[in-house]
C-alpha cells in the first residue's frame, strides 16, 4: 500500500497510524490493528477508546449532572469488565494488569469526584441569597465548580484511550515487537476549552522533536503508541479535542513530526462517491485531493474528523484511509493533487440543518453588517456552513442544535429581522471546477425538478456546489444525482 505515496522521497521514514474505536473493539480487533502497524512499518501509532467506552464515559457525567447513583456505578462496571475481558483475552502482561487497574480505579475515582462536585454546584444553584455581597460571591464560588467540573469531565473522557492504548502497547510488546506508551499530554498542547480544546501548535512541534524524535528516531519498527482525543494545557490539565478527536490527534502530530504519510484506519475501507447505505451504486474513491476530501468531510461524510486534513494539508503529508478490519480492500489515498479531477466526485448529505436569514434595510449601502454578524457567530462559537447574501439580507445555514443557544439567537436578533426556518437536509456536490462549469446547476435541478429546493450556493469554491432540501427529501435528492452525475 505504501508504494501508492505520491511523495518521490521518503525524507523521515516516519508513518503515523491511527485506529479507531471500531478497531479496538476487542482482543481481535487489537490484534489486527497491532498486525497491520507492524507490517506498515508505523512510528507512530494513535489509538482511540475501545468501542462504545466514550459513549459510557460521557453518560457517565449526565449521570453525574442528574445525580444518578445507580447508573453511575452500572457504567463504570461495564467499562471495567470490557477492559478486563479484553486484558483477559490478550493475556496481558502482570505489570500492564496491575496498571490497567490503576486506571479503572482512577476513572471511578474521577466519577465519584465529579458527581460529588455537580451536586454542591446544584445545591449552591439552588439556595437564595439575601445580600448583594452574597449573591457576588455566590457567584464566584459557582464559576470555580463549574471550572472544576469541566476539567473532571475531561479527565475522565481521556480515561477510554488511556487504556486502550496501554493493551495495544503490551500487546505489541509480547508478540515480539518494541513499542513505548506516551502520554499525549506530552505533546498535544492545547487552549483550557474544556471538551473542545485547541492544540496550540506553535508548542507541539517542538514538543514532537523533544519527546517522540528521540524514541523512534534511528530506530527502525520501534513503535511509540499514544492516545488521540486527549490533551494538556500548559497549566497541566486535561483536555479533550472533541468527539471524534482522535484523527484530527493522529493528524496534529503527522505534522508535528513532519510524517511521510498519515493513515486513518477505520471500519470501511475509505471514502465513497456517497453513503452507500443511502445509494447501493455508490463506488469507493481511490484518490481524490485534499480539497475534495476537506468539503467531504465538512459536508456529511462521518468518515474523518472535519479538521484532520488541515495539519496535514499544511505539510502536504499524503493521507491514507482504509479498513483494519479488511486491509487487504485498500482504501482512499488524499493528495495534494491527483490524477483526475472529475467535474463531480461525490455527493453529501447533511441533515438537521436550519435555515436562518437576517434582514434589515440597515445594510443599503453601508458597510459592516456581514462583520457584525459574524462576530455574533464568532462569539458563541458557532460554525455557519453556507451563506448567501441579497443587498439586504443574509441567509444562513447551521446545525439545529445551535438554535438550543437563546443568547446566539437574541444577539441576532439585535441586529435585524431574524427567520428561523428548521428541518431542512444539505445536498453537496462535491468535484472541481464546479463554480466555472455552465450549465451545472441546471443539470441539477432538472434532475431534481420534482424535489423543492431552497438556498443554493455555488461560487465561493470550485469544489462544492450546496442547496437545502426539505427533511427526508435528501436522500431521493442524492440517488437521483448520484444517476446523473456520477453513474
Ligand atoms: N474516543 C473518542 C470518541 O469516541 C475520540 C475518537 O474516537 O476519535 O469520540
Ligand atoms: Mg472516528
């Protein structure tokens, strides 16, 4: 697979590989995730949680939130007998056991702690104060916890890939090979924004060099494994990079370490011309460029985390996704550039998106409306996914969800008229040169005459041409344009 490399000189000798969740699920599945490490030649390698261990630890801290005792302590059984059962299978190492169980106490402990902790934050909530001076501190005090239960909620999220990645190190270990487990908090630096962190990357690289180049360097099929999804602020708490983090990890130290090549091993074997759940035809995607695949995966396709091409982008570091469970079915190779460049590579879908459109006669020939409703998007953090503009109103997309933040949707409202109009799915054309080629959006839409389409946007890329269609239309939107454009 690796002869595929675009890269003319292999300059480091340096692979990172990460494995998902699905590829940790059990003894098996590590153990064709270490296979396939070894025969890849890997330095690094990044692990997520076993499968469904972040999903319990995060019910975890609901349970925490309603203080629900009894479902706190059913999860974190579960979480210690399927690692148990997975230490069991693989036959770990006596001192990996020992630490394995250092781990799970520790993440119990950590549970405890944060439900113990949200609970005085309700009963603080809960109980009226009668002075000014009181009701400051009050608050005050109030903020600490909620700090404090940020970090033990991130803390505890990062306890999944804290022991997948010490199986998979002994594992490695006991067949014969060499490999050392590194804290990522080493090396991930990022800002204190608990559960979304942001790696700060003008440290990590550095960071690379002082604590993974020494390890792997001139040392050939030494393995260093670590955990993605977690990582450290300089003031030494944990964070985590959002869900799903574990690629945009793998992606962050590819960089770091100025990597020949970054590969994403998951559960299907890459990229496809669309979801083949929703369109039998779909056909797997060899290579496609960086662009390509960037829209791709910001658009629908769950398959990588949306930022993990950016690291690699920026080194131009060629990225492979493939299978771990059938390696042998190759997979999709992201480049700089490719072979060829179809007007139409794939088709996204997105669902669950609303519509929001901000009028106001306040824009007529003035300047600095865009900027201040950007700085509203900005300020609660929202990402806004297509927009459109009239000479007086804005009209844009967002996930449903963001309308659950009343003060987004009241600083909006400040600045003109707002619609809201929900239940809406977004169709994506994703290709190149789609922003120069006539007679493009009126193949679409005659393709789709019979489905009602709403806010198109075409021209601020070359690769991806967008349009909403009302919720459960999308589907029949993409097999019909599937037909048309891609066969
Ligand atoms: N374990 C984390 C999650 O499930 C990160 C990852 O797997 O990418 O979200
Ligand atoms: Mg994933």
């Amino acid at each position: 697979m690796l002869s595929h490399s675009k890269k003319t000189e292999k300059v480091n000798n340096i692979i990172v590989s990460k494995f998902g969740g699905s590829s940790m699920a059990d003894a098996n599945a590590i153990r064709r995730s270490a296979d396939i490490a070894v025969k890849q030649g890997s330095s690094v390698v990044v692990v997520s949680a076993t499968y469904g261990t972040t999903n319990r630890l995060v019910e975890i801290t609901e349970a925490a939130d309603s203080g629900n005792r009894k479902r706190i302590v059913e999860l974190l059984a579960e979480v210690r007998a399927s690692h148990c059962a997975i230490a069991d299978d693989l036959a770990i190492s006596k001192s990996s056991l020992n630490e394995l169980h250092e781990l799970l106490d520790t993440t119990e402990t950590v549970a405890y702690n944060l439900e113990e902790t949200a609970r005085r934050f309700r009963d603080d909530e809960m109980s009226g104060f009668e002075t000014d001076q009181s009701k400051t501190d009050q608050a005050e005090a109030n903020n600490n916890l909620f700090l404090i239960i940020q970090r033990l909620r991130d803390r505890l999220f990062g306890m999944g890939e804290r022991m997948s990645s010490l199986l998979i190190t002994d594992h490695l270990n006991h067949t014969g090979h060499s490999a050392t487990c590194l804290d990522a908090g080493k090396v991930i630096r990022t800002d204190d924004r608990y559960t979304h962190a942001v790696p700060q990357f003008d440290t990590i690289e550095e960071l690379c060099e002082l604590h993974i180049h020494p390890v792997i360097d001139g040392k050939q099929g030494h393995i260093v494994v670590t955990q993605g999804f977690v990582g450290k602020t300089s003031e030494g708490y944990d964070t985590t990079l959002g869900r799903g983090g574990s690629d945009y990890s793998a992606a962050i130290l590819a960089w770091g370490l100025d990597a020949d090549i970054l590969q994403i091993w998951t559960d299907v074997s890459g990229m496809s011309t669309t979801d083949p759940r929703i369109v039998p035809d779909a056909q797997p995607i060899s290579e496609i460029s960086f662009q390509e695949a960037a829209e791709l995966a910001t658009f629908g396709a769950k398959i990588l985390h949306p930022s993990t091409l950016i690291p690699a982008i920026w080194k131009e570091i060629p990225v492979f996704v493939g299978s771990s469970i059938r390696p042998e079915n190759g997979g999709t190779w992201i480049y700089r550039e490719v072979g060829k460049a179809p007007l139409v590579r794939a088709l996204a879908i997105r669902r669950n998106q609303a519509l929001l459109t901000l009028t106001t006669t306040q824009m007529l020939n003035t300047y600095g409306f865009l900027y201040r409703i950007f700085r509203v998007f900005n300020d609660h953090r929202v990402s806004v996914d297509s927009i459109t503009t009239s000479e007086i109103s804005v009209a844009m997309t967002v996930d449903d969800k963001t309308l659950r933040d009343r003060a987004l949707i009241s600083d909006l409202e400040d600045l003109g008229q707002l619609n809201i109009e929900e239940s809406y799915e977004l169709i994506s054309l994703i290709g190149n040169n789609i922003n120069h080629t006539a007679g493009l959006a009126q193949k679409v839409f005659t393709a789709l005459s019979d489905i009602n389409v709403r806010m198109i946007c075409q021209g601020a890329s070359r690769h991806n041409f967008c349009f909403l269609v009302d919720e459960g239309r999308g589907e029949q939107a993409l097999r019909k344009l599937h037909t048309e454009f891609i066969g």
